[in-house]
C-alpha cells in the first residue's frame, strides 16, 4: 500500500467553523489530490498540487483553500465550514514512473459532518 | 469538461461467472482509462490501467478498450463473493498530472 495517512479519520464540526485536513505520504511522490465523494456524485478533484508551493484549483474548489509547504505534507482547508461540505475527502498521491504518472493512489480518507 | 458514465447498478452476478462492467467516456483525446475498486467505507484502490486498444489481461481481470467507440470494460472471470464492490471508471481531466475525471461507479455484488 501507497505510504499515505490522513488526519483526522472522523471529524465533526459546527457550521461557521474553519476545518484543516492534513494529507501525509512517504512516497515521496511530486503530486497530491484531494478530492471528495458524495452519493450520487462520485469521486470530484477539489485542489492539486504538482510540487511544493504549487497548486491549482479542480472542479469543485469553491470554499476551499490548500497549501503545501512539504512534499510530503497537503493541507485542505474549509474556512468556514458549511453543511454542504459534509462528505469523505480523499488525498492521493501520483508520480513519474514506470505507469502512467496519472496513476493515483488514495489515502484512506476522512469523514467530515459539518452540523 | 470531460465525462465519464457508468452504469450505478446494482449489477448481480453469480458466483464463478464473469462479471462486466461498462464505462464510456466523452473525450476522444483520453489516452489512459483506469480502473479502481471501492468496498464500502473504504478508499479506492487501482486494479488496472490500460492506453492502448485491445485487451489487457491481468490475473482473473481484464480490460478492454475501443477508443473508436469511447467504451472500455473490465470483465471479472471466476467472480467472488470478495470481488462485490463499487468499481469506478477514470480518465485523466487533462493532458499532465493534474487529476482523474471518475465515473460514479458501478455497485457489483457477486451472489454465492
């Protein structure tokens, strides 16, 4: 299994509340995701980062802030938490390899409950 | 924006048959297709990528690929009980590192 950890697993907060999520690997790998899932609408790309200090907004970034000051360390923040941000949110990491460096591996994701 | 459809099922399947499972996709420049398997409350893990047409066969999994017809599959031989799962469809949002596009998965349960 890819080397990556998420921190909180399960987390519940009020709505109005800033959230930080922290995503950590040990592969060393150049990139990080962070996606979240919810019934009905799969998997979709939040924020992404190809290298330290170097990010970029996915699909769903509204709300949502990220920083990455390590490799090995992406940080998802919800400024003011809402209902609507009650999902699973999923890290992955991906590198330049001997597979198609869009091949990703994912963290064992966190359970946020914004009440 | 890229899409990528699949059937949400459930799709039942019974034991030691095989099972297939569609995706179809609406970029025709998509030059990779993955596969990943979901049990319930549990993260995503890669079964297989393919890029190129054809088959890819590995172990009791194959991929099958039709660029021409924008359809790749993944057929499950000898399925298993441990095999029921949510399987999701990938491609690349873009032309470099920079996310998947994922289907909203297919919800298989092999029947023993």
């Amino acid at each position: 299994d890819a080397g990556i950890t998420q921190s909180p697993r399960h987390k519940v907060t009020e709505t109005g509340t800033p959230v930080t999520l922290r995503c950590h690997q040990t592969e060393n790998h150049r990139y990080m995701y962070w996606y979240r899932q919810d019934p009905g609408h799969g998997l979709r790309l939040i924020h992404y980062s190809y290298g330290v200090k170097d990010t970029d907004k996915g699909e769903v970034s509204d709300g949502y802030s990220v920083s990455r000051s390590k490799t090995e360390d992406f940080l998802l923040t919800l400024e003011s938490a809402t209902s609507s941000q009650t999902s699973v949110y999923f890290c992955a990491i991906s590198e330049w390899g001997e597979r198609p460096q869009e091949t990703q591996y994912f963290g064992p994701g966190t359970r946020l409950l914004v009440l | 924006q890229k899409e990528v459809e699949q059937n949400s099922g459930p799709l039942s399947v019974p034991e030691g048959a095989i099972a297939s499972l569609n995706c179809t996709y609406s970029d025709r420049g998509s030059q990779s297709f993955f596969w990943y398997r979901q049990y319930s409350g549990k993260s995503p893990e890669l079964i297989m990528f393919i890029y190129s047409n054809g088959d890819k066969e590995d172990g009791r999994f194959t991929a099958q690929l039709n660029k021409a017809s924008q359809y790749v599959s993944l057929l499950i031989r000898d399925s298993q009980p441990s095999d029921s799962a949510t399987y999701l469809c990938a491609v690349p949002r873009g032309g470099g590192a920079d996310g998947l596009t994922f289907g909203k998965g297919t919800h298989l349960i092999i029947q023993p």
